[in-house]
C-alpha cells in the first residue's frame, strides 16, 4: 500500500515494524506518547542510546512494537526519521521513504519529500482506536530538527540542535511544549481527537453520498429496462418492475440515510464531549474552557464544517500551531472580515500560555484599529499604516529567523520563548513585490522563530507576479464567499465552511481578547 499523507488503516497483526531510507544517513527514534501526544516520562523516548522501552525496541535501525505490551495509558506512538548528527551538515533530509511491517510482511510505504529544510519528520503514526489499532502516515516536519521534535512532546533536550541527545540530557515532560515546525498534515498532537471525528466523519458523508450514486444509477438502469420495449413499456408487468425499482432505490437511500444518521449523532455527542474538555483555542466560543485559567493547545479551532444536504452535523475545524503554514482570508475588503480575525487573534493569544505572545500587524486600510485596541500589550512595536514601512518591519522578522537558523547550523540554537504572530493585511496592495519574497523566507524559517503568519487579501493565486502567486499557493486559503466548497483528504467529499466570528457583545469579545 502507498500511502498519501493523512491516510490511515487497521493493523491486524500482534508486532509492527517500522524503518526508513533516504539518500543520506538518517536516525531512527520512536516517542510512546499518551493522550496528548506528549511522553509520560523520560523512557518513553527510544533512541539509539535507550533503545527500549514496554513494547517497543530499537536495533539496528529499525523500530519494532509488540501492540499487547505497550503501556496501558500509551495512546500513541509517533515513528519519526532524523538527520544523522555524525554525517556532513546538509540543506535537509531529501525524499524519505518509510516502510511499515506488519506481522513480518511489508503492508504500507509512505514517500515524505520535505520542501522547507526539515531535518526531522514523523513519519507513522501507530494509534489506539478503541481496542484496535491503527496506522497513519504523518509526514510532519521540523526545520529546527529533533531540538524542536523533542520537546513539542515532552522530551526536554539540552543538547545542541544539531546532536541527538544523549541519555543523561533526557528529562520528564516539559508542559506546554508545542510543535514548531511546519505542519503538511494536520492529524497530529492535541489536535487528534478532532481530526478522527473529521475523518469518521468524511467516511460516513462519503458512503452517504456513494450510496445516493449508485441508488440513482441503478434506479436509472432498471427503469430504463422496464420501458426498453415499446410492445410491453406500458403493459402491467412494466409497471411493476417500475415500481419495484423505485422501491429498491427508496429502500436503498433509506438505509444510507439511517446508517449515515445513526453516525452523525453519535459524532455530535463525540464533539459535544469533546469541547468541554479541550483547550481554549480549540473549543467553541460557550466552552468553559474559557472561563478557566489558560491551558497549552497546539491548535486553534478556525470554524465548523457542514454540508446541508447531509444533516445537522458540523464538524470544528482546526489546525495547527505555530501556522508556519500560513492563513489567507480571502476578501476584497479588510473591514468585512474583522470579526474573523478577531476570533484568530483571540485563538491565538490563548494556544500557548507557557510562551509571551507578540504580534507585528500591516494595517494599511486602518480597518483593525479598533480590534488591535485591547491587544496593545502584545504588539510589537506600532501597527505599520505607511506602505513606506511594510519591507522594514518584514524585514526585521526575516533578519530574526536567519539568525535563528545560523543558530540551529552552528549547533546553538535554542527553541523560541515567543510566540509571534503576523497579521499582514489588505495585501498586495501597497507591497512591493519583495515583499512576498520576505514572507516566504518566512514560510521557510519562520518556525525557528515561533511565528504564525496571517494574510488578508484577495486570492492572488493567478496573479500574474510569480512572487505573489506563488506566496498565495503556499498558503491556507480561508474562503469568505458562500458555497465555496472544500474538501477533506480522505474521501474529497465537498464541506462547506463557516468561520468562527469574534462575538458581537462588548463584555463577551472583551474577555476573549483579554491580555494576561
């Protein structure tokens, strides 16, 4: 099997293997992880100078798991491949190919091909679902390696970047470590739980949707037999077949719907459950959660997916964080999605209580003047309303990163205490055209720094700049524009979304946009 990034499946056998080949010497390690993706203790990271723990072994390159003896508590564990620290600095990892043993037979091989300089990637996923156990290809990388890696689940490194830590660096979980690399597939973390209800949920909208097709098509075909003769297509026996047919197909979409029904409200009682439990930043805007005091998320909830013609559920959708990946609101007009930037903002500020948060903000159009009022503690420096002072100010964050990677190639890199955040609005327009250039050397380093960047504009994905294109192929497109369908990435059912919205009552939006 082939895997594409986001992919899951069973495993049937009682062990698992799992190796990796590049064209450079790679470093094969494995984190045995709970429920928040973050080890429970120091033994939990296997690597080539602790090469065991319950269930899982490492020799010779290659991780093996016995499922029955991992850890009871253990929700996951994360395979991941790294740059050999012994062999000759190099731009990243190139293409890895991952391979998966499961009861001694290869079963699944997923091809990873960074495209930012990541060093580190998970590869695999091996998972709990309920008492089974299953398998996802991850494909999430880190730019700052396994110094970034590590503690983003608990692992407290304090080796250099460069080097694989030794056994006595190696300390218990470090809360609120959060991943900083870039993130091509958003299945990992915190954010898991979301994401397996997304993906039950894209299942059962696909065999809904399957089962309509092949209703129709056979309903097509058979009454389409029952008139094929002129002599007998009005004869009793015609009619009949008919209505046989029709009954078939109601009895067919009817059991599609019921099992389709069936799933949905038990994914609604899932989500329900869920968000009074998650973070902040990942829960609906009526959690508790937001009465309580901040806790860590490495993900912000960004809106609710649906589909009317399937029924009441939405489905939260979220990403991760830092957005090294960023976020384009599409819009003609900056003032009209102020409230969907206000609920990122919010979002955001609350995603990493270990780490101070400042914002650099573009607003040329002064349409954020009145949002970005409370959020005066955490900017950085005055929000840019001259076009004359856009390349300056992109230009310093630019400036940080490439000291921060000079950092990570020099062997001192030390992971960001900051978590930035870029809001640059009303783009293109009053940018100059290395201005895309400076954002996406963002793109690329921008996790050495801690930074998610946020873009309002209009889609410049045609534009005829390839700079500006390019930056706005790079980027998460949000679309403000109804029935602007996207499309999950297992089936490729169409959703539709809607954006969370800062909430209109002064008293409410004020507590949301509190500044600790």
């Amino acid at each position: 099997m082939q895997l594409k990034a986001g992919q899951n499946f069973p495993l049937t056998g009682d062990t698992v293997r799992f190796s990796a080949k590049a064209g450079a010497a790679l470093d094969i390690s494995a984190l045995v992880v709970a429920e928040d993706l973050r080890v429970i203790e120091a033994a939990d990271f296997v690597f080539y100078n602790q090469p065991a723990t319950p269930g899982v072994t490492l020799f010779e390159g290659e991780v093996t798991i016995d499922l029955a003896r991992v850890r009871a508590e253990a929700k996951a564990v994360l395979l991941v491949a790294s740059a050999d620290p012994a062999a000759p600095p190099a731009a990243g990892l190139g293409s890895v190919a991952a391979s998966l043993f499961d009861n001694g037979s290869v079963t699944a091989e997923f091809v990873i091909t960074p495209t930012a300089g990541e060093t580190a990637l998970i590869c695999l996923e091996v998972y709990r679902r309920g008492a089974e156990w299953k398998a996802r290809a991850v494909g999430q990388g880190y730019a700052g390696g396994l110094a970034v890696l590590l503690p983003a689940h608990g692992v407290e490194v304090d080796e250099p970047a460069h080097a694989t830590p030794a056994r006595d660096t190696i300390a218990g979980p470090r809360p609120g470590a959060h991943p900083t690399g870039p993130a091509p597939v958003e299945v990992a973390h915190g954010l898991e739980r979301l994401w397996m209800i997304f993906e039950d949920a894209a299942r059962s909208a696909a065999a809904l949707i399957s089962a309509r097709d092949y209703a129709a098509k056979r309903l097509d075909t058979e009454l389409s037999a029952a008139v094929a003769d002129p002599a007998t297509r009005n004869g009793p026996a015609a009619i009949a077949a008919r209505r046989e047919a029709q009954r078939r197909n109601d009895e067919l979409i009817a059991t599609a719907e019921s099992n389709h029904r069936r799933d949905a409200e038990h994914l609604m009682r899932e989500i329900a459950d869920a968000d009074r439990k998650l973070p902040p930043a990942l829960a609906s805007w009526t959690s508790p959660a937001w009465d309580g005091p901040p806790a860590p998320s490495d993900g912000i909830r960004l809106g609710e997916l649906y589909a009317i013609e399937r029924g009441p559920l939405r489905v939260p959708y979220c990403v991760p964080v830092p957005l090294t990946r960023p976020l384009w609101i599409d819009t003609e007009s900056s003032a009209a999605v102020v409230p969907v930037v206000g609920a990122l903002l919010a979002r955001l500020l609350v995603a990493d209580a270990s780490r101070r948060t400042r914002m650099d903000v573009i607003d040329l159009s002064g349409a954020f003047a009145g949002l970005l009022t409370p959020l005066a503690p955490v900017l950085n420096g005055s929000v840019v309303t001259d076009h004359a002072d856009i390349s300056p100010r992109l230009q310093a964050l630019a400036d940080a990163a490439e000291l921060a990677e000079m950092a990570y190639t020099s062997g001192n890199f030390v992971p960001p205490d900051v978590h930035r955040v870029l809001l640059a609005a009303d783009f293109p327009h009053g940018y100059q055209a290395s201005d895309a250039l400076r954002i996406g050397s963002l793109i690329t380093r921008g996790d050495l720094i801690g930074l998610s960047i946020v873009i309002v504009g209009s889609d410049e994905s045609e534009s005829d700049d390839s700079s500006v294109a390019m930056l706005s192929q790079s980027c998460r497109h949000l679309p403000t524009v109804e029935d602007t369908p996207l499309f999950d990435p297992w089936t490729a059912s169409a959703w539709q979304l809607e954006l969370d919205l800062l909430p209109r009552d002064p008293a409410h939006r004020a507590r949301l946009l509190r500044v600790e």
